[in-house]
C-alpha cells in the first residue's frame, strides 16, 4: 500500500475529506502509536563512532530514542566488548573517580547537555582511556510514508492493516465518531496489532541475546 492508497481508503473508510496537513497528521500518529507498541526491526539502526581519550561521555545520534546495545571495539585484537547498560547512579558509585582511565565496560543514558538540551548523551565507566571505535545498536522512528519518496515504508509494505486500521482510527478520533464505529475500528485495529506483535515481539527475539527485551511466546 502506497501512500495515495493509504489516503484514499482512510477517507473512504470514513467518508470524509481530510486536507493534506490533517491527514498526514493523522497518518503520522498512527505511525507513532505503531512504533511505539511494537519492537520492528526497521525500528534499529546502526552508527559507528569513537570515544574521546580521557572523557567520559559520548553523544548519542541525533535521531535515538533508545539503546539495543553498546560494544566498544579493542583496536588491536578488533574485539567486539558488548557495554553493559546501567544508570548513572551505578556508574557514579562503581567508577567514582572520572581520572580512573581504561577500556569502558558500563554505559548509561546521562541526558542532554545543557549546551543542546534536544540531545542526548551516554556516560561510560570506566573513563575511556584511548581512541575506541565503539557500534551502536539503537531504536529510532523510520522515515514516515508521508515524507518517504518512494511513497512506500517497510510498515505499508509488510504490514499495511496495522498502518490503515490505525490510521481510520486516529481519523474517527479527529472526527469525534460515534463510539460504536471507534469500538469497531479498534477491534480490527487490535487484532491487526496482535499479528505484528507476534512477528515483532515473538519471532524476531526468540534467539535475543540480552535479557529484558519484550518478547512473547510464538504461538
């Protein structure tokens, strides 16, 4: 389902002209709802980076939203060390002195700086103590099919009655619709969700390294 599609039978559905900002508004928060319900793997993204010498923090990607996970990689032997996540009240207590200096082993979400409050940091401890190549593994919101030029996402594609029960729903919603339809709509909507739960949070973590991922049982 493309994204004229995707329009044409939400308005039809609803029996309802939108203009171009409302239905795309509406499009973009069933998109949310989606994203945020369900772990995808078109939700993870990978990034490269260094860690500074002697500094402590690392700046997180401008378009993170959480971490999957963290490894720092030993530049001689190019082994993979898989950073261990933690708050930073741990990290404070584990590494108190910031002038302890090694290979990082724990991270934890510090914030944003007060420089660029829109942006958020990691802590490592230890301290790194040399340039380490590190790799992130974390979830992000893919390009919308609002914005996406081939007029298709990876959701629209593999998944569109999730993206069109929750679009209709959204619409009734902007609407005020009378009860019975949003119940109705939500009925499809949440069975629509339960398959892409079962492909999400069942068979693509059934062979998940970490704990304390979502995942449920494939039935």
């Amino acid at each position: 389902m493309n994204y004229s599609q995707l329009v044409t039978a939400v308005q039809d559905y609803v029996e309802n002209i939108f203009s171009t900002t409302d239905i795309d508004t509406i499009i973009r928060q069933a998109e949310q709802r989606i994203y945020n319900s369900v772990q995808l793997p078109n939700l993870r993204r990978n990034q490269t980076g260094v860690t500074t010498p002697y500094n402590k923090y690392l700046q997180c990607p401008t378009d993170f939203l959480s971490p999957y996970s963290l490894a720092v990689v030993d530049p001689t032997s190019g082994e993979y060390l898989y950073l261990l996540n933690k708050d930073v009240n741990f990290i404070r207590e584990a590494y108190p002195s910031p002038t302890y200096y090694a290979k990082p082993r724990h991270y934890a979400i510090f914030g944003p700086d007060y420089s660029s409050p829109t942006e958020l940091t990691f802590i490592l401890g230890p301290t790194p103590n040399a340039i380490y190549t590190v790799e992130l593994h974390y979830y992000f919101y893919p390009e919308s099919i609002v914005d996406a030029a081939s007029n298709t996402t990876w959701l629209s594609d593999n998944f569109d009655s999730a993206l069109l029960y929750g679009s209709i729903r959204e619409a009734y919603i902007f609407l005020k619709g009378e009860p019975d339809m949003i119940a109705s709509v939500d009925k499809m909507y949440s069975e629509a969700m339960s398959l892409l739960k079962q492909l999400g949070d069942a068979k693509d973590r059934q062979d998940a390294y970490r704990s304390g991922q979502v995942r449920y049982p494939v039935r």
